[in-house]
C-alpha cells in the first residue's frame, strides 16, 4: 500500500510539473523570438545609420573640396 501511495504521489507531482516545465520552455521560445526581432531589427537601424553616415561624409568630402577649390582659385586672382 505504501508503495503504491509513492507511486501515486510521484504520478501526480511528475504531471503537474511536465505542465509548468511546457509553459517554461515556450515563455523562454516566445521570449528568445522576440530577442532575436529586436537584433534584426537593430541590425536594420545600424544599417541604415551606417548607410546615412556615409552619404553625410561624401557630401562633407564634396562640400570641402569645392571649399578648397574656391579658395585656390581666390588665392590667384
């Protein structure tokens, strides 16, 4: 009888925590989803500041090469 009282109990504790440990493991997928959108989508971001940057820095490049040539030609005259 007391064997069988063991048995039981683990029967029921074992089924009881099988359903916390499926709820666990898909919170934890749900969350790792959710982690890995935000890094694509900071990735996208960074991209686009990258590609925002370098276009800022080639019409400072162009800016200061007009600048220099303004000048040169001021200096002949």
């Amino acid at each position: 009888m007391n064997t069988r009282w063991s048995i039981v109990v683990l029967s029921i504790v074992l089924a009881t925590t099988t359903g916390c440990s499926h709820r666990h493991a898909q919170e934890i997928d749900a969350r790792l989803e959710s982690a890995e959108d935000n890094a694509a989508t900071a990735r996208l971001r960074a991209d686009e500041a990258i590609l925002k940057a370098e276009q800022a820095q080639r019409a400072a490049d162009e800016a200061n090469e007009r600048a220099r040539r303004m000048a040169e030609k001021a200096t002949h005259k």
